[in-house]
C-alpha cells in the first residue's frame, strides 16, 4: 500500500541554514510523528515559495542521510495572497498496513491546514 504525507513549514529568512535547519526539523517531524522507517520512503517531493532561493531542501534531506532516497524540488505556484517564505513537502511512503496518516504543519504554515491542527 502507497500513501502520500503532506507538511509546510516556513523560515524567518531566505538563508542556506534555516532552509536546511527547518527542512530537516519537518523530515523529523514526520518521520516520528507518523512512525516511518527511512526504507519505506519512496521519495519525497519538496515546493518552495518563489522568495527562497539560497538552497535547495533536498540538501537538507542529503544532510540527515537520505542518499539513496529519490529527492526532487520545484517552486511553488507564485498566487496572490499565499503565504510566503514556505517549503512545502510530499512525502510517499509504502506500508503494509492500513495506517492513519498524519499531515505535518508547523511555525506559520499551520495557517495553511487549520483543519488538520485541532
């Protein structure tokens, strides 16, 4: 069974260090809340807002030891009103169970799934 986990997260600056330092707080945070095993990661897939541009997030990805996971970044759809400074993330994992997925969303980008913060 394939499902598909989803988490934002947002720094304060456009920097090499907090990119990577909030990217791999996300990763962590979604591998621990969801209970996953690196080796059930299929790939992850990482957005950020057009305003980030000092590194990509799947250096962070790299940092933490997911070399042999595939990694892609794109930039997030640049919309009117959307929250900036945000690295969004996709990540499939593979399961042989029926398990309850848990979303991730954390600093500013819980805003973007209130729903799901309650």
């Amino acid at each position: 069974m394939i499902k598909a986990i989803r988490g934002a997260t947002t720094v304060e600056e456009d920097n090499k260090e907090e990119i990577i330092n909030k990217t791999q707080e996300l990763i962590e945070k979604i591998i621990t809340t969801n209970n996953i095993k690196k080796e059930n990661i299929v790939y992850i897939f990482f957005t950020m807002t057009k305003d980030l541009k000092s590194e990509f997030p799947a250096v962070a990805a790299r940092k933490i030891g997911f070399n042999d996971i595939p990694l892609m970044c794109a930039q997030e759809l640049d919309i009117d009103g959307s929250l900036r400074k945000c690295i969004r993330i996709m990540m499939l994992i593979e399961t042989n169970q029926n398990v309850e997925i848990k979303h991730v969303y954390l600093h500013n980008a819980v805003k973007l799934r209130e729903d799901l913060m309650r």
